[in-house]
C-alpha cells in the first residue's frame, strides 16, 4: 500500500495495449493541441476539453478528408481537418479558431444533419450560459442565444442538435434545466414568462408565454432545484432522451411526448455521463461512484455495474464497431502488454462507402430502435469508459449477463429498508415473455456445452470463428450484425475468465450463474419492474410535497433503480490502460481508430488493430484494403520496435 | 470583518438564514487554526452538536475537562443573540494546550481525539455511538489455510492517497489483502508458529458518522522529514462503503458529506487549516473568524493537484461523512 509521491511516473503511460481483436497504438503523428504549447500550465479547474466531429458529405473528394473535428480548451475554440490515422495536420494551419473573453467553451456539437461540403453548423455553449452557433467552414455565421443571460445564467453542460433536425437544439445548464431552442427564432429582449405545460416525479416542463413564438420552445426542469445536469444523450433512433444529473439519477424520456418512461439511481454521488447502445436497448452511465452503471431499456432496471477505474468517470461510449469477436485462449485475458494472443485474429465491420460511417453510420440503424429484441444467442458490446483516474477501461458486456435477474442475497437486514418488492416475489404470468426468455437461455446452454466440448482443440475453434466473423463482418446492419454474433465461439471456463463476476459473498456468483439459465426468474423481474414503474406512476403528477419512493435514496436501494452492490453482476473490463498524466476528458469511437482528449488539452487518436500507420504504410492504409490477413506483421514488426 | 460578516447575511439572505443556526468564526491565538478548523467541522457534525450541549444541559459544575470547555464553546456559539460573527475559544484552547503539554502527544486531530477521550469512561459513550465502528481484520495462514478474524474499533479511518484517485478507491486500497512474510509474518495459533499469512482489514460496523484521515503528511527517507502529498483525491457529496465484511450489519449506509477539514500550504510545519461544512444545504467555508458562504462547486479546488511538482495546495485533509438514517 506505499504511496508513490510521483504518483506513478511517465514510465507507465502506455503508447500501446493489445486486446483480444490486436494491438491498439498512439498514432503520435495525429496528435492535436493548441498550435502553440507554450503556457500549457494551469488546466486546473478549467472546462473538460471536449471534442466534436463531423463528416462532411462529399462525394466528389475520394480521398475520405472529409472529416472536420472541433475542441475546447481554456478560453480557446478549435477546428481542424481530422485525418484519423492517416496524416498529420499542421496545427499552425486550424480551419477556424476562437478566443474567447470573460467565458470557456464547455461543450459543442456539429450538425450532421445539416453539414454539406462547404458548410457544418457548429453549436458552442460557454461556461457563462450562452450558446453560440457558428461555422467553421462558412465562416460568416454568428449567432448568439441567452446573450444576455436572460434565460439561464449558469454554466452549459451539454448541447446537442435534435437527431435529424435542421435547426432544433437542446441545451442543458449546471441550473438542472434543459431548454429546446429554435436556431432561426429569436431569444426576445425580456426574461421569458413560463407557464407550465407538463409535469411529472421529479420534473417539470414548460412552454414560454409570449404572443410570438421565441426561444426557448420548451424548458425542463429536472431534478431537484439547482441540481446540475451533467448530460443528455438521445436514443440511436432519436425517440428517447437520457439525462443524468447530479443527484444521481439517470431519467429516461420519451422525447416527444415528453413521459418520463424510466430512471435509475447511482450506487451513491452524481451521474456524470451518458450513452446508448448501439441498439438503443441498454443506457450506460458514469458517476462519481467510480461504476459504470448499465440499465436496460426494456426491463426498465439497472442490469449490472462495471468496476475497474480508480476514479470518477467522465465520459462512457459504446463501440459501434467492436461488437463482437472469437477468443480461443483461455489464458489470454487481454490485459497485458507483454502477451500477444496466440490465436489473436482481427476482425473489422469495414463498410464501402466511408461517408455512411461515423456518426451518420450509426444513426443509419434507427429501424431497430424501440422495436422488441430478436436477438437470439449473446450478442457481445464493446464499451469503453474514461475516468479521471487518467485510464480508460474496455469493457465486453454480453447479454447473458445482462439478462441475469437481480439476485436478492439473504441477508438479516435487506428486509427492513424497502417496503418494494424485489426481485422472486412475483410469480410469472406473462407467457410470451417467458417463452422468449426460455428460448434464449436454452439456446445459451447448447451453445456452451458445444463449446466445452470445444475446449480442448484450440486451433479447431479458433478456426470456426474465424468464418464466423468473415461472414458476420459483411452484413451491413448494425441489427443483423448484433443478431448473427452467436455464442458458438465462447467456451464457458474463459468466459468466466474476461467477464468475472466480482460478487463479494464467497460463493454467491456460482448461484449467480445457475440462476441466470431460469427463465422464469427473468420474467418475475420483468414483472417486478413494471410494478415499480406504476408505483411511480402513480406519483406521476403529484404534489412535489407528496413523499415519493424517488426522494429517499434508502428506500431506493435494494430496487430495480438501485439494486445492491452484491444484487447485480459486477462486471470486471477487459482493459485498463493509463493513458494520459491528466484526466480523461473525452473518447469517442471511430471506424479506424478512437479520439481521447485529456484536461491539459491534448487530442490523441489511438489507431485500431490493422490501421496503424509507418512510415512506410502510409500509402497502403490510405486505401485501406481489408486486412484480414495482414495484421500480424504489423503487430510484431511494432512490437519488436517496443521491446 | 464586520463588512465580511453583514457580507455572509447577505449571501444567505434574511429569509434564507436557517433559524437557530449559528455562523460564528473562531479567533486564531497563534496557530491555533488546526484546532478551530476541526471544531468548526464536529460542530457541523450535527449529532455530536446536540450529544454536547445535552452534556452541557446535564453537567453543571463539574472539574473542568476538555469535554466541559468544548460543551461551553458549543453551549455558547449556540445561545449567541447574533447570528454571525467571531468568537474567542479562548477557554478551550487553554485547556487544549495544558493537556497536550500534559500528555505530550502532539496530533493535527488533537481536538478530536482529545474530546472523546477526556470524557469517556471505559464503557461505551455518545461519542462511540456516533463515530465508532468495527474494523474486522481477517487472516489466512498461508501455511494451514486457517482463517483468524479479529475485530477492533475504530474512531476513524487513516487512508493512504494516490495521485488522480477518488476517496472510494483509497478506502478500496484501505482494505486491499496484504501478504505477512519475512519480519513481519504472522503467529498463527493452529499451527504456534510463525507463518506467512494474507490479511485484509474490512469494515463491519459503519458508524454513524465517518471520519476519513487521509496520509497527505508523509516520511521520506531522502529528505528525513514529512513531506505534503498533494495528490489529488476526488470526494464525492455522497457515499458508500464497498470495503464491508461479508458479515457487516449494514453495508448499504448511504453517507452525506458534512465537513471537510482542509489543509493549505506546502508542508505539514507550515500552512493553514481551514473547513467547509455544509449547513442547512448550503456550504460555508471556516478561515478562523472568517465565514463565507461558497457555491458547491468550489469544492472541486479542494482536490489536490495532478501535478507532482511540490508546491502550494489546498487539499481536503479530513472528511466527515454522516449517515443519511441518522437523522
């Protein structure tokens, strides 16, 4: 337990980590910062840097540059060409930049919607509470709303244009409100009249009373007075809004009808961060309980909880495309550099036409939002969370474990403080959902016993998933890729291995396990979930006097909202890498590489397995071919650089 | 100081201004800033409060102890006619230092420890009833497999810190399994003799309120001498234990932070002792006779620093987290 006063020295910043799919590396060449590094000193306190893309639709550029990336830090705004892996950028050369007086950009966010070779609208929130609406490209774009602080004084937290909206944005401020703002209605000179228009448990929402339609259209009051919303994510289908705050509530909306639809309570502390599944079905969040918190948006519960960071986590995202893959040693865990797989093979879900990538390539699956689940077997997520613990965690969620039930533990006093019924006092009813429950953990049984009898031939497995993957990897839709992924490759023994439920009672995860193939212990959950949603239901509408279950966190605990640390699988990642010697600010998942970004300002892209760029591998990854077969000599010819 | 004091007021604002309560700075005599910054925090500690002037209420003229001189402090800031303004614990600190000169052991939390101390008999006080809780340390001879648990009390907990961690990980760490070997190995009873053994040390009792110590004074060899670990270290408004034994009675006891005592400077013979405490929902912070009211979010500067370039920092050197079922 010795303390290091150097607090872990540079000489563990890791440049490269390998996991099962290959070995990811800092492309040093693609690292972005402020043109001038000199006085890169104080980031203390300062705004998290936060970083925005956007690809811009041309299809006359063959060459894929498309892609305009923006951040803050300090006082100070940037845009720039974003080559990913490829190339770097002269820093002296930005596409746009800002300085800013008296105020910090917080948050910011292109329109993809919108966005056209020659134009990409770019909203900014600033620390002060303005919003200002610029572009990059155009240049002559300037537009200012809540200019005068009439609207909200208090700090932007998070800002995000309506999925497929030309000109419909939503603004979040540390005040705990949430306002929809047109970009062509005006702010008006006077503070806003508001008269109330909707309401429900632990929120409000408004219109502005005025004769003539101005901004803000609509504002929501979440959370209690003056609890900080830390940020919103809309669903991949753009129907459903998530919002954390806080007081350490994850609050589900439907967006349109404005209906609270669901909401989860951290283990303790706020909620600082937010995404979907791919999928739309499971929202994870982050907190300052060091968790990464997954919730299903079916079952309307929090499902299982991700331990691994030493610190609070600040942004958590899924990755579209790491979705699932073949391991066949069941001594490789991934977690060190020092090991190369021995059956490491890659796998990529490379699409042909780069431009329905990105952000618009995911936004492209939204048929399968809110639509009941049809995947038969375990699909496989990849999460990665970054903490400011200044490490990033990858986390490989299947759905096996995302569908145990909540194991209530005996335990004298769990009684006591929840007068709501958990999970095992509802008798199943609900045939249909039965049915599907059963089918799945039928079909999640043959498939493990194959594979046992798998266990022992190595090189056959690893053989079949092989064209498992091939053949998964050219189906184009995110759903029927999800859909395809089967169990097959996955040997019981090593899935313990990577996705080890740390429960604390010795023994209580072998009973985990037995009670995850009942099918009917899944649906009494299902039933269990839906009484407490009428449960809140029922307070719906009430007087804020009226004590609700919401209020008291010890009447939370024990509950789909908040189940105990021992009632839910806790899942362990898969990686933990020290990234940066300053906290994590930021990641996001692209097809060839991911973003990170770190409070003293510095963007780093990290290239995935097979798309790293030498020297001499510039001209080759530019046309990038599929690389099923290539990557090793990548890898060794890298690691032997690294030895 | 006056304009500061009518200043806080106006912060608050009149109709704002909790009824009953009272802001009132403590006079510095000459570093005596460690002790009014942790008599501001039990202070706002509110069930150690009521448990001392109840003890006042119930001791009339009894031989003058710490706990006397500290339950007319408290009996005092309470009954003030004003609501804000400075006070001299003239008294207290008096018998602070006669004790200390007495017993000449020297600690930052000597205010603390000296109060419980002085007025507990050997059976179980208020005072163990509010921070008192059970740490089980179990350990496992390595060489027969024999698991030996004990319990001891604890007052509060002394975690080491690591630099970019939150408080929840250093509790973490705090219970990590350490492995007993060569000079430090363990007498197993079942095998009578020394052995090596894996110990880990877990919560069994949470108290009613957590105090939690962190290491930020620490010994180099190199330097011979105690240097400040400024290492930041998040904590949260709120928290829970995850480093409860398997036998605690409730591990799910949700915490509110109440009081932060905060250390500021360089070293551990120099610098300052301040303390934010939360009141009635909003957060004052404690300079000696100074009291201002503070956003929340001005917490965060009481971190520490990501840098480990020695210099100045303000850091959070004691946290008071209460139970959210005790009141």
């Amino acid at each position: 337990m010795a303390v290091q006063l150097d607090g872990g020295g540079k000489e563990d910043l890791k440049t490269q980590f390998v996991t099962r799919e290959g070995t990811y590396k800092l492309m040093t060449l693609s690292e972005y910062s402020r043109p001038n590094r000199v006085g890169y000193t104080n980031s203390q306190g300062s705004a998290s840097v936060r970083v925005s893309f956007v690809t811009l639709p041309d299809p006359t550029d063959p060459t894929g540059l498309g892609d305009r990336m923006c951040f803050n830090f300090g006082k100070e705004l940037y845009v720039y060409v974003y080559r990913g892996v490829k190339k770097a950028v002269d820093l002296n050369k930005p596409v746009d930049k800002k300085l800013y007086k008296g105020t910090n950009p917080t948050c910011h966010n292109f329109n993809q919607t919108t966005a056209t070779a020659d134009s990409a609208p770019l909203l900014v929130g600033f620390s002060t509470g303005q919003i200002q609406l610029i572009d990059p490209i155009k240049k002559e774009l300037s537009k200012l709303y809540n200019e005068d602080r009439l609207i909200d004084k208090s700090k932007v937290t998070c800002i995000k244009w309506v999925p497929g909206s030309n000109n419909l944005f939503l603004v979040s401020h540390s005040s705990g409100q949430l306002y929809l703002y047109n970009e062509e209605l005006l702010c008006g000179t006077t503070a806003p009249h508001y008269q109330s228009f909707k309401s429900g448990d632990g929120y409000a929402i408004y219109t502005c009373k005025t004769k003539s339609t101005r901004n803000p259209l609509y504002r929501w009051v979440i959370g209690a007075e003056g609890c900080c919303i830390n940020e919103f994510a809309f669903s991949p289908c753009g129907s459903n809004l998530a919002v954390v705050s806080q007081d350490g509530f994850l609050r589900v909306f439907q967006y349109n009808t404005m209906e609270l639809v669901g909401s989860a309570r951290s283990y303790f502390g706020g909620f600082l961060c937010v995404c979907w599944s791919p999928d739309g079905r499971y929202v994870v969040v982050g907190g300052e309980d060091d968790l990464v918190t997954i919730w299903s948006f079916h079952e309307k519960r929090v499902v299982a909880r991700g331990q691994g960071h030493h610190s609070w986590v600040s942004v958590v995202a899924f990755d579209p495309y790491t979705t699932s893959y073949g391991d066949h040693d069941p001594d490789f865990s991934g977690s060190d550099d020092e090991t190369l797989p021995h059956n490491n093979h890659n796998h990529y879900h490379e699409k042909a036409n780069r431009l329905s990538t990105t952000s618009q390539g995911i936004h492209s699956n939204r048929n399968s939002c809110g639509s009941e689940l049809r995947v038969s077997g375990g699909t496989c997520y990849r999460l990665g969370s970054v903490s400011q613990d200044t490490q990033l965690c990858l986390w490989d969620i299947t759905e096996d474990v995302l569908r145990q039930p909540m194991c209530a533990k005996q335990r004298p006093s769990a009684a006591g403080s929840s007068t709501l019924p958990t999970s095992g006092t509802v008798n199943s009813g609900n045939g249909s959902t039965t049915n599907h429950h059963l089918n799945n953990s039928k079909h999640n049984n043959l498939n493990n016993i194959n594979c046992k009898e798998n266990a022992s031939g190595n090189n056959d497995s690893s053989n079949n998933s092989m064209s498992t993957n091939t053949a998964v990897s050219t189906v184009n839709s995110l759903t029927q890729r999800l859909a395809g992924l089967g169990f097959g490759e996955r040997k019981g023994d090593n899935h313990k291995r990577n996705f080890s439920l740390t429960m604390r009672g010795s023994g209580a995860s072998n009973s985990t396990i037995i009670q995850n193939s009942s099918g009917d212990k899944a649906t009494t959950n299902l039933n269990t979930s839906s009484n407490l949603n009428s449960v809140s239901g029922s307070l719906v509408g009430a007087n804020k006097k009226v004590s609700s279950v919401m209020d008291d966190p010890m009447r939370l605990i024990g509950t789909a909202w908040c189940p105990r640390f021992d009632e839910c699988p806790v899942l362990e990642p898969l990686v933990c890498k020290k990234l940066a010697h300053e906290r994590l600010t930021e990641l996001v998942f692209r097809e060839d590489c991911f973003v990170t970004a770190c409070q003293d300002g510095y963007v780093y892209t990290w290239a995935r397995p097979g798309h790293m760029v030498g020297p001499l591998t510039i001209s080759s990854t530019l046309h990038r071919p599929h690389h099923h077969s290539n990557p090793y000599t990548n890898i060794n010819s890298l690691r032997s650089n690294d030895l | 100081m006056g304009a500061n004091i009518s200043q806080l007021e106006r912060d608050i604002g009149s109709d704002q201004f909790p009824p009953n309560e009272h802001y009132f700075g403590l006079v510095n005599f000459g570093n005596t800033c460690y002790s009014n910054s942790v008599l501001q925090a039990l202070y706002f500690c509110r069930p150690f409060r009521e448990k001392v002037l109840e003890y006042k209420a119930r001791n009339k003229r009894t031989k003058e102890t710490l706990l006397t001189c500290l339950a007319d402090l408290f009996y005092s800031i309470a009954t003030q006619k004003k609501k804000v303004g400075s006070i001299a614990p003239k008294k207290f600190i008096a018998r602070l230092r006669k004790e200390k000169a007495e017993r000449s052991q020297s600690k930052p939390t000597g205010g603390k420890c000296g109060a419980g101390d002085a007025g507990s008999p050997p059976e179980p006080t208020w005072v163990h009833e509010i921070f008192q809780g059970i740490l089980t340390s179990e350990t496992r001879c390595l060489n027969c497999e024999t698991v030996s648990s004990k319990d001891e009390d604890f007052f509060d907990l002394q975690v080491d810190v690591d630099q970019n961690t939150s408080i929840t990980h250093c509790l973490r760490c705090f219970s990590n399994t350490e492995t007993l070997c060569s000079d430090n190995k363990f007498k197993c009873d079942h095998c009578s003799s020394y052995q090596e053994a894996q110990k880990r040390m877990r919560v069994k009792k949470l108290p009613m309120i957590l105090a939690l110590h962190l290491k930020r004074f620490k010994y180099v060899e190199q330097y011979n001498r105690h240097i400040k670990v400024s290492h930041r270290v998040v904590f949260p408004l709120e928290l829970r234990l995850f480093n409860t034994s398997d036998d605690a009675v409730n591990p799910d006891r949700l915490y509110d932070l109440v009081a932060v005592v905060i250390h500021c400077g360089s070293g551990p013979n120099r610098g300052h002792y301040i303390s934010i405490v939360k009141s009635h929902g909003f957060w004052l912070l404690f300079d000696d006779d100074m009291v201002d009211k503070i956003d929340a979010s001005t917490i965060e500067d009481f971190y520490g620093l990501t840098s480990d370039i020695q210099k100045s920092s303000e850091t959070g050197y004691i946290l008071f987290y209460q139970s959210i079922d005790c009141n």
